[in-house]
C-alpha cells in the first residue's frame, strides 16, 4: 500500500497543530465541496485521458484600478509604486503570504540525488522506497508544505481573474510566446525568421523582463516588421516591488510570460526552440480544443518525491496500472509513477507548451505558485536533483493537483546529431506533430521509444537545439574542425527529417547568414532550405552580436560553412540519426 493514500483532511488540520510550534501558519477555508474535481475512467486516469469537472468554476473580472493608479503603454499597463490594489496585485500579494516558511530543501539523505535513467530503462526501478530516500524532507517542512499549498489552492478561486492574465488588459487570440532579453534576443530572431520561414503569420510576442535587457531597436523596430513585439514584463508587472520578496528569474520568465501576454491560447517557445514546419495547425486540433493543456514528453524517468502528492492531495493508488514493471510482484520492483494518480513516465519538457488561459486558468496559477517557489522547494520535490531539474514537470503537476484535462503526447522525443569515431553526439531534441494519424496509433506510455522509420505519417515539427544553441561566437568548434591545416566541415543535423521538404540544417545557415553577414548572396541551385528573408542583417542591431562580434567569422567561417552545406544538400536516400 501507497504511504500516502486516502489522506484526510481531518488529519492534515491535526497535523497543522504541530506546526503551530515551528512555524507560522495560515488559516485557510476549506475545500469548497461543490467545486472539487474528479476525474473520469479508469482508477487513477492517466494523463491522457481527460479528467472531468464535475462543476465548472465561473469568474467575472472585477473592474479595473483606477485609471489614475496606472500608465498606459504601448504592451499593457505600467505599474507604479501607488498601485497597489490592481488584480495583478492581489496575485503577487497571495503568493508572498503562501510562501513556504520552511528552510529550502536542499539536503539528501545519503547525499545522493535522484539516478538519471530513461524512461525506457528496463534495468532500474524507481520504487517508492527507492524516491523516498533521496531528499530530507522534515515532518515540520512537510506540513508547512501542505498548509501553505492548500492555502494557495483555496485563495485563488478568490482571484479576481477568469483568464490567467490582467483582467485590465484586452486578450484574445491565438499566438507564440518567446522569452527574449540579452543572448535571447537574438535566439529569438532566428527563431521568428524561421516561423515566417516555415509560413506561420501568427503573432510572436517576446518577453522582456527586465528593463537592462530592453532593447528599444529590437522591440520597435525589428520585431514589428516580423509581425511580433516586446511584451514588457518591468512594466506590465510589479516585478520590482515584490523581488525582495519573491525569487523572480529565469525560471519564474516562462509563467509570467504567459500571464502577460495578450493571446488567449498561446504556443509557448523557448528561444532556442524551432519549428520545422508550419505550427498553426496545433491551435485548430481537436485534442487541444478538448483539454486546453497540450504537453510534449521528455526522456527521463520520473523522480518525484512521494511526499509531492500528500502536499498537494492527490490520492495515490496501491498497485501499477501502467508500464514495463506493471506485472511485477514486489513494490521494490516497480517503478512509483506506474501506480495511478501519479505523474506518469515518462518527465515533460517545457521547451514547448500549448496551452488555452482561460480554461487551464488555476493550472496556470498553480504552476506558477511551483515556479515561483521551485528552486527553493518544488522543483527539489519533483525531480530530486535529477536530469533537466527546473520548470519543467510544474504545469502537468499543477493540473494533476487540481484534477484538470492535460494531454502529453504520447511520441516520444528523439535525440538528433551525428555520429564520428568519437560516437554519437547528440546536437537537438526533436518533438513530433502530435496531429498526425502517427499519433493516434501509438499507444500510451511507450516501454521503449518509438521508432518513426517503420511509420510514413510521422514528421517531427519542433527541433530545441541545446547542444549547442546557435551562438554565433560559439559555433567554431561545433561546426568545424583542422585536419593537416585544413578546415573542415562538419553538419551538426545531418540528412533529411522525415516528411520534410528541406534539408534543415542549411535552413538554419541561410538564416544566420543572412541575418548578420554582409556578404551572404543567393544560393544559384533550386533548394527549399534557401529561403531569402526581407530583413537582412536585422541581427548587426542586437547588443548581443555586437558585444561578441558575432558576425567577426563571417567571411573566414560561416560563409564558407554556407557553402558547404550548399554543395552537400540531403538527398533522399540520407536520414537524421536518431538515438
């Protein structure tokens, strides 16, 4: 049996009393009973399935501050030290007086954190006995955990906001959402380019969060020529007057780029994260249009902590319902995430997310709640130090604690690269279109990785290139190498991608060139990787390019590595390398 099922919340107002001895607790109502959620099908449905509401909450926006209190701007509304009292407000206000007053978890029990495994690992079990040995979690932490989460929980349904977003401002729509700033401004560029390259005309919204990384040129100039602006995020939210009391940076940037943007249902992005084709058709499935809250999968094994679902009341079951260890006979054998209402296998990644704010509203509250307290807390407690800890796996826990629709694809990720006598060195992480019928046969929760090459209506559409990202200044020894005095050159993406016209690699190269090398001119053969954009050398203008030179190794590296590419054009015989 689960240690933490049926947990009562007679037992946990019990429990609080102990705390009352360490650390300050808030008093919070209960549970609203007409307003819980269950869920629908088998015990412990898992995350594709949809889980059903069995009443739906209704919000109406209060009105508005007074017009006095705030500045309009060009991307919203300009907070001031006097406007206080705004709905934005009372968001942040909740989330300082939900703060976790326990010490940050930080500390392993053994000083080991979490095994990095695939989720297709048949050699290792990530049992509950094996999850609950990792990190130290104090009795008094954990129902300080408990209350403040509950509290949170309970609080925002009193928000004063149907869509997560400023009631004040106007949102609707459909639209990409990209943090920029800095180094990421220029990821984002390229990213746009390509959008318009691959023939999105959706608009791009690019968060800047603070007012150092704010270029006017970028956000003025260069962004509205692609259909896309700057969304201030110093201006459209009280960063400043809450940072001394809430940890804001890169990880908390994703959320509030969603909260401050204008787009009804939006495509989050990362920078570095492109498409390969034209990713409209994601608004119009009818599987988002379902569940509001669309997912693409990672390729590690769940870690989370057991205590997680205790904190936020989620009922675990008692035997697996799902994966390659379900038939075994010993708990110590199975992997934790099998047993129903757990987070399923395999981790999410959070380089893309579809999501619709005004039907995953308290998830995107929720999550953020994660985010905003994840390095101090939730994000040790959902990965344990493990592979890719961060913002991550916060959105699909936040729905599973409010029992709330979401849908992870069910195709696993694949990691692209080439390979030398070195071996294979994987240079991205692709992401299928999940509305092909390739999606529709695969089954849920895959023991091993599908294998797109026995399937011909599979495409990747999304290509997060990490490894490296695509920092001009940081190319040489990813593109090239010296052999007797020679350069060579080396495709980090190589071959064609199934179900794709181009070959992306030199895609990417006709972009960067064009973007910052005066002396990019036409390819002469017919190639649908070489595109020509309108805007040519829009990327001189960023600070970043200019700081690092990033164009200096125009002539002597990156047109040569054009033309190279150019002359060893995929055919079709070629295919990506996939592991």
């Amino acid at each position: 049996m689960s240690l933490f099922v049926n947990k009562k919340r007679l037992v946990k107002i019990g429990a609080a009393v102990i705390l009352l001895l360490t650390v300050q607790l808030f008093v919070f109502s209960p549970r609203n009973t007409e307003e819980q959620l269950s869920q629908t099908g088998e015990p412990g449905a898992l995350s594709m399935v949809p889980i059903e509401a069995t009443s739906d909450k209704s919000q109406s926006p209060i009105p508005g501050a007074d017009s006095g209190d705030i500045v309009r701007t060009g991307g919203g509304f300009k907070f001031t030290q006097e406007n206080n009292n705004s709905p934005v407000d009372s968001l942040f206000n909740l989330l300082v007086e939900t703060k976790p007053k326990s010490p940050p978890l930080a500390k392993y029990i053994h000083g080991e954190k979490a095994q990095q495994k695939f989720s297709s690992d048949p050699d290792f079990h990530f049992s509950e006995k094996y999850l609950m040995g990792l990190l130290e979690i104090k009795e008094t932490t954990l129902l300080d955990l408990e209350t403040q989460h509950q509290h949170f929980v309970d609080k925002i349904r009193d928000l004063p906001m149907s869509i997560f977003g400023d009631p004040q401002k106007q949102i609707s729509g459909d639209g990409i959402v990209m943090v920029g700033g800095g180094r990421f401004s220029w990821l984002a560029l390229l990213n746009i380019n390509q959008l318009r390259s691959a023939g999105c005309q959706l608009p791009v919204e690019v968060f800047i969060a603070s007012e150092q990384e704010y270029e006017r040129d970028f956000c003025d100039r260069l962004l509205p020529a692609l259909n896309a602006k700057c969304v201030l995020g110093f201006e459209e939210l009280p960063l400043q007057r809450y940072r001394e009391k809430l940890r804001i940076d890169g990880y908390q940037y994703k959320s509030l780029a969603i909260f401050a943007s204008g787009f009804k249902r939006v495509l989050l992005l990362d920078a570095d994260n492109v498409v390969i084709h034209n990713p409209d058709i994601l608004f119009d499935w009818s599987v988002f249009e379902e569940y509001g809250l669309v997912l693409w999968p990672d390729c590690w094994s769940r870690t989370t902590h057991p205590y997680f679902y205790r904190i936020a009341d989620i009922e675990v079951g008692d035997h697996p319902v799902r994966g390659q260890f379900m038939d075994r006979e010993s708990p110590d054998e199975w992997n934790y995430h099998d047993l129903p209402g757990t987070l399923p296998n395999p981790a999410s990644e959070s380089g893309m997310l579809l999501v619709n704010k005004e039907k995953q509203v308290d998830t995107l509250f929720l999550s953020l709640y994660y985010n905003m307290f994840g390095p101090s807390h939730y994000y040790p407690l959902l990965t344990q130090g493990g592979a890719g800890q961060g913002d991550k796996d916060t959105f699909i826990a936040a729905a599973y604690a409010l029992r709330k629709p979401v849908y992870q694809v069910k195709q696993n990720m694949k990691f692209l690269g080439y390979h030398d006598t070195y071996g294979f060195h994987a240079k991205a992480l692709g992401q299928w279109d999940p509305t092909t019928v390739a999606e529709e046969k695969t089954p849920p929760y895959l023991s091993n990785f599908y294998d797109f090459q026995n399937e011909n209506d599979s495409r990747l559409m999304f290509m997060h290139l990490s490894y490296p990202k695509l920092y001009p200044d940081k190319l040489r020894d990813e593109i090239s190498w010296e052999q007797n005095g020679e350069l060579r050159h080396r495709k980090l993406y190589p071959g064609r991608l199934p179900n794709s016209a181009y070959g992306f690699d030199l895609r990417m190269w006709e972009l960067i060139t064009q973007l910052i090398c005066p002396q990019w001119t036409p390819n002469e053969a017919i190639d649908a990787a070489s595109v020509e954009i309108q805007d040519k050398l829009t990327g001189l203008d960023l600070q970043y390019i200019k700081n690092s030179k990033g164009n200096a190794e125009c002539e002597s590296l990156f047109l040569p590595h054009l033309e190279y590419l150019r002359r060893h054009t995929s055919t079709e015989e070629e295919f990506y390398v996939y592991e």
